[in-house]
C-alpha cells in the first residue's frame, strides 16, 4: 500500500465513522421526538364539539349579577355535554348560574352544579371563561335556545362577550334585546387523548377543502411523514 | 471527500462555458443536471412540507391571503394589474367564498375552528356553487393594489388551469404554486451555503433541511403569498452574490444576479431594501477583478443593475400608457411617505425598537422588548391570522436553542477569522443586505404607525434573508469542532424536525380541535 492509498483509506474511514455517528445520532433524536409525540397525543384534554361560529371580540353589554340571558337559533352539536361562555367579570368568586337548553317548549339539557372558571381557555381579550356541564349529553343535533340564568349578588356584574348585531338579532336579556350575540363553545363529555379523538379530527380536516373525504386527512399525515423520511435519509447518507 | 468536494465546486455552474450553438433548453439541462442530488432532496423536503401547510391551513387564513387572491383575480378578469385605492373591493365571487369558508369568523379569533360540521359543509358546498360574478372586485387596491405584478401573473396560470372549478379549488392550486417556490428557495439555500462555505460539505444540507422545516416559512410559502416568490428571488440572489465572491464577476453572472434582482423588484416593493447591500457586493467584486477602482471597474455592476431596472421601467411605461396607474406604485401605496414628516431622532428611535428594546427616556411605539416579543416569537411560530400560537413559555424557553445556535456559530467564525479577513467585502455585503431589508421593513413600520397608528412587525419580511440563516445553521454545526460536527448537524436538524412538527400539530389543533 502506497502513502495515497493510505490518505485514501483514512479518509474513507473518516467518512464512515462520520456518517456513523450522525445515523447514531439521527436515530437517537427521531426516537425522543417519536416519544414526546406519543405522550403528547396520549395527554387527555377537553374536546369541543363545535362552537357557534361567533368571535368573542367585542364587550356588547353588562349583564347585572342577577339576569338571564337568552339566545336563540343555537345549532348545539351532538355530544355536547358542557358549554363555555367568555366573560368579564367583576370577581373571580365561583360563578353561580344555570344554564338551560331548549328547543320550543322542550328542554333538551341543563346545568347548574360545576360550573368553574376556565382560565386556560380565556382569549387574550376575553377577562374569563365559564364552562358549565349539562346533562344529559345532547344524542343529536339540536338547533334551540340557550337561556343562561345569573344568580350572583347584585354588587355583581358580567361583561358579555361575542359580537355586536342589530337589535332584534342579537340575545336577550330578561326578555329585553341586545345588540349583540355572545360566543359559546360546546364540549364534550370527559377529557379525550387526540388518539381517540383522531376520528373526528380526520372528519374535520376532511372538510373546508377543495375536495372532501378522509383522504385529506390520509394525505396530510403523509405530507407531515414524508419530509421526514427524506431529510432523516438524506443526511444519513453522505457527507454533501 | 473535501478533495471530491473542492472538484464538484470548480464546476462551473453559472455562466457555463458551453458552446455558443448549444440551445437555451440544453444549457438549462446541463445546469440543472449539475445540481446536486442532496440539494434536490432538500428542495422536495421544502416542497411538501409547504404542501402540507398548504392543506392544513384552511383557505385564506394565511395573511392577507385573500388580497392576494383577488390581485390575481383582477389581473386574469381585466387583463392588466389593479391600481392603488383607498378601500379594499373583493369581487362578488370572492366574498361567497370566505362567508362559506368562515373567513371573517375565523380571523383573529382562535376560539373558533374551521369548518367542522356537515351542515356547515353543504353551506360552503352551496355558496361555492353560486355562478357570482368575479370581475367585480378592485383587486384589493388597498392592501395590495400598488404592488408590482409579476408573482400575480405567475398564479394567473392555476388560477386559469382551474377554470372550471370553484374559488376553492383555484386557491388550492394557486397554493401549490407557492409550494413549489418554497421548494426552489431552499434549493438556492443549499446553493448558497455550499459556494459560501465551501470547507464543510457536512453541513450544506443542515442549512438547507433547516430552512426547509422552519414552520414560519413554510406556512406563508404554503399560502397565496408575493412574499413565497420574494424568499425564491432573494435566495437565488444571495447564491449568486456567493458565487461572484468565490469565482469571479463574469458578463454572465452579472446578468444573472440582476435577473434575480429584478424577479425580486417585480415581486414586492420590499425587495427594494436588499437593492443597497446587491450595489455593494457587486461594486466589491468588480474592484477585485479590475484590482482597484477605474471606470471599467463599473461596467459589470452596471450591466447587472441596468438588467434589474430594465422590467421595473417596462412596468412604469405600462402603469402610464395602458394600465392607467401611477408610474410607480410604491407612491400610492400604503407606504407612501409624502405628507409625513416626522423628526430624525424618532425616526431613529423607532427603527432602533423596532428590533430591539427601547431605550430610556424614548417614545415606546411597540411591546416592551420587541426582540422576543415580535420577533423571536414570530420566528418560533405564531400562524394564521397570528391567532396560532404556542403557550408562552415555549417561547422562552425557545430563547435557549436560539441563544445555543448563535453561540455556536459565533465560535465557529472566531475560529476562522483568518479566512474571514480574507473575505471581509463578502461578509461586508452581506450584512449590508441585511441592514438594507432591516431599514427598510422598519421604514414601512414607521410609516404605517404615522399614518395608521399600526406596526407591520412580522417575521416573514425578514425571510428573503433565510439564506444567511441557512449559512447559520451550517456553522453552528461545525461549532464544537469537526470532530462533534455530525452529532451537532443530525441534532439541529432534529430540532428543526421536531419544531416543524409540533407546529403543524398546533395549527391542526387551533383549526380542527
């Protein structure tokens, strides 16, 4: 073996514990990022089963401690077994209303015990959230009223939070109109990991596109793997 | 390896000496086939990490999407780009789709999701199907309307090739267009820090597969945006400029870097701030090929300017004889500065905050620490109608990767300030064209907050700079020597990976849970 020969197998052999060591390291990161993701998607959480579509951006009204708010034309989606409203509020005191769910005469659901402020889910602009639990879960789509009754002290007041609307569209309070409409969130029942929650997900992304079907949401999983594969080969291969 | 790397750089790559008989189409065969496989593979990375976002991110909730659509709406329905005006005018077609998208619901309000339920599905399904007229917009004059029209022109062909379908089906296909220029911005990253770095053929894809999974990047370059062509142009500028500096000036090269430029010019009013740093860099390389300044040293930077300028004065000749605009657009746009005269020393201390901190005894026009607030934050993740973003300790603790990266590049520089001496007019440049795009974003701010009383902060106008981010990553790699080299690169790309994951996970998230 001549003195070039020998530069050119060290070089080789550079090279090759080079590569080495980045497959070792590659495999070794791909594996922590597969179980921070594992854990992440196991983590349960609330799910919401719609919301009324409304942003909660604009302060409409003051509602006193004692009122009740009605709303009506609620499309309330099947599984829905809470609500969340976003308020201002003068007191972080637990929050003392009821909630009922109507369609016509009929009430579909109600709730009162449990309800908590949810400071997690309040917007930047929002002041807080109150997330009531109803019963029973709704089995079906129901497009109703939604009648939030307050029960605080008089001292008390809430900040209704939606967007503004003529008179006449908007909710109600104690029978009397208001010139907007609050946003409310529909949960459902229990906390769920996104592994048991994938289904929906899959049917949601499925939507809104310009074609529709699980295939999106096949296709996006794809797309989120494939750059992947490829960036993880690609440097495990070579040195350029 | 080096020797074989060394090789594959001598090259010749642009400005080929290819016979002067050969096609225009076989020269540009033999260019790409000179390309090398990595960067192509990076480049494709981009390419569907940008879809994904592009399918991900429900329509028009990238920003200013729904501008953007309707410039190049106006330009198929009229034939010729919109003029600047005072209100923003979608066409009737336009306006069904975003009410049965959600648009306006969903726009600024993360407590509200995409569309998740069948009725609201038949709803969009319905008001899609209307026959609405779409030559009835002002191709949102206001907001984009100034613009210069090349990138409209560009998603004029999938607008037109999805002639028959609905507003969502030529948005999605315009989207892809924008996929695939995400895909040969990172292509030219790869370019670039190969020729500017060319001792470490280790980390060229690190820089690269860095930029191709930044999520920021992705999500805008995944929508209908000017800014997508803009990132490409800057990116093929920026290997050009390497490429001048490691080889020489030639008639060729200057004619290709003034192409770039003008892709940029005829793009978006921005890339009018990297026009300084580009005179800079072509003037230092003319004086190291003439050895000194003489008229002749001239003639090349003038040749590549005279070729950017060229298509800006072809569009001034339009905008006065045929499209009945202003001679230039920026002077009605949103950016005009005419009327505005506001004191030096604020105009400075704005700049200064813009990306800093402001100082005491100053005027706080922005957050109380713009750097992390503004910036970091936008560069960690804050998509859709900046309505998507991460809990807030994970952009503190995202300081500390940030902080890590720059520390190592730093170290690998000190290390190699030998061979930096000896390139000073090219770093000199560079940051000149970072300064330029800094000034001149800031500029734009300012105007916008004296007239508006608005900031245009984002971290996507910083983007036709990912280039030299690309370079930092590649750097940083080789910041614990040579020998930690391959463990640091493999980590930085999974760091990049992973970041680019969970944030497609938040925006899934933010829409559909």
């Amino acid at each position: 073996m001549d003195a070039s020969q020998g530069v050119r197998h060290g070089l080789r052999d550079g090279s090759r514990e080079r590569r080495g060591q980045r497959r070792l390291t590659l495999a070794i990161g791909l594996a922590v990022l597969a179980v921070s993701l594992v854990a992440t998607l196991s983590h349960a959480t609330e799910r919401r089963t719609g919301t009324n579509g409304l942003p909660a951006r604009v302060l409409f009204g003051i509602a006193p401690g004692r009122a009740t708010i009605c709303q009506q034309g609620e499309r309330i989606p099947s599984g829905t077994a809470a609500i969340r409203i976003s308020l201002l509020v003068s007191s972080q005191t637990t929050p003392r209303l009821a909630v009922e769910l109507s369609r016509g005469d009929v009430v579909r659901a109600t709730g009162a015990a449990g309800a908590r402020w949810d400071r997690a889910s309040a917007t930047w602009y929002s002041g807080s959230a109150v997330r009531i639990p109803l019963a029973p879960t709704l089995r079906g789509d129901v497009v109703g009223d939604i009648c939030i009754r307050l029960l605080a002290g008089r001292s008390e007041q809430y900040g209704l939070l939606g967007i503004p609307t003529a008179l006449g569209e908007g909710a109600t309070e104690d029978g009397r109109s208001l010139a907007g409409r609050l946003h409310v969130e529909y949960l459902a029942a229990g906390d769920h990991s996104w592994w048991s929650f994938a289904p929906t997900l899959v049917g949601r992304i499925g939507r809104g596109h310009a074609w529709s079907g699980p295939s999106v949401g096949l296709l996006v999983a794809l797309l989120m793997l494939t750059p992947i594969a490829l960036g993880a080969w690609q440097l495990s291969r070579n040195d350029s | 390896m080096a020797a074989q790397s060394q090789r594959q750089l001598n090259r010749p790559l642009a400005g080929a000496a290819k016979p002067q008989s050969a096609g225009a189409l076989a020269q540009l065969r033999g260019l790409l086939a000179r390309v090398p496989r990595a960067a192509w593979v990076c480049a494709l990375v981009g390419v569907l990490n940008a879809t994904a976002w592009a399918i991900v991110v429900p329509a028009f909730q990238v920003p200013d999407e729904q501008s953007h659509y309707a410039y190049t709406e106006y330009l198929v329905q009229h034939g010729r780009p919109p003029a600047a005006g005072a209100v923003d005018v979608l066409s009737s077609s336009e306006n069904a789709a975003l009410a049965g998208l959600k648009f306006r619901e969903m726009q600024f309000s993360p407590e509200n999701g995409a569309i998740w339920s069948a009725s609201e599905q038949t709803h969009m399904t319905d008001l899609l199907k209307q026959a609405a007229d779409r030559s009835d917009g002002n191709g949102a004059a206001r907001e984009v309307g100034g613009e210069p029209p090349l990138f409209y022109a560009l998603q004029a062909i999938p607008y037109n090739l999805a002639e028959g379908g609905s507003a969502l089906d030529r948005l999605q296909l315009m989207r892809l267009l924008s996929a695939l220029l995400a895909g040969v911005t990172v292509l030219f990253v790869y370019l670039f820090v190969r020729e500017a770095l060319p001792a470490i053929p280790e980390t060229w894809a690190v820089g690269a597969l860095g930029v191709a999974f930044l999520p920021s990047f992705d999500f805008i370059s995944g929508g209908v945006n000017s800014d997508a062509l803009l990132f490409a142009a800057s990116a093929a500028l920026f290997y050009l400029l390497a490429r001048g500096f490691q080889r020489g000036l030639t008639d060729r090269l200057a004619v290709a870097i003034g192409t770039a430029a003008a892709v940029g010019l005829m793009t978006k009013f921005n890339a009018i701030g990297l026009m300084p740093g580009v005179a800079i860099a072509l003037l230092t390389m003319s004086v190291g090929r003439e050895r000194g300044l003489r008229p002749r040293t001239l003639a090349l930077p003038a040749l590549a300017l005279a070729v950017a300028v060229a298509p800006i004065l072809l569009e001034v000749a339009l905008n006065i004889t045929v499209w009945d605009r202003p001679a230039f657009g920026a002077t009605a746009s949103n950016y005009r500065a005419s009327a505005l005269h506001p004191p030096l020393g604020e105009t400075l201390s704005y700049l200064w905050q813009f990306y800093l901190v402001p100082l005491p005894g100053t005027t706080h026009y922005l957050t109380p620490l713009p750097f992390h607030d503004l910036w970091v934050r936008g560069f960690v993740g804050w998509f859709g109608w900046l309505d998507g973003a991460f809990r807030p300790r994970v952009y503190v603790l995202a300081v500390v990767p940030l902080a890590a990266l720059a520390l190592l590049a730093g170290r690998t520089l000190v290390a190699q300030r030998r061979r930096l001496r000896a390139r000073i007019g090219e770093l000199l440049s560079y940051a000149a064209l970072v300064v330029g795009l800094m000034a001149f974003i800031a500029l734009a701010s300012y105007i916008s907050y004296l007239r508006y009383g608005g900031s245009i902060a984002q971290v996507r106008y910083l983007f036709p700079l990912l280039p030299l981010y690309g370079a930092l990553l590649a750097l940083a790699a080789r910041g614990a020597g040579r020998r930690w080299a391959p463990v640091l690169g493999a980590s930085i790309v999974v760091l990049a990976i992973a970041h680019g994951l969970f944030s497609q996970l938040l925006v899934l998230a933010r829409y559909y849970a």
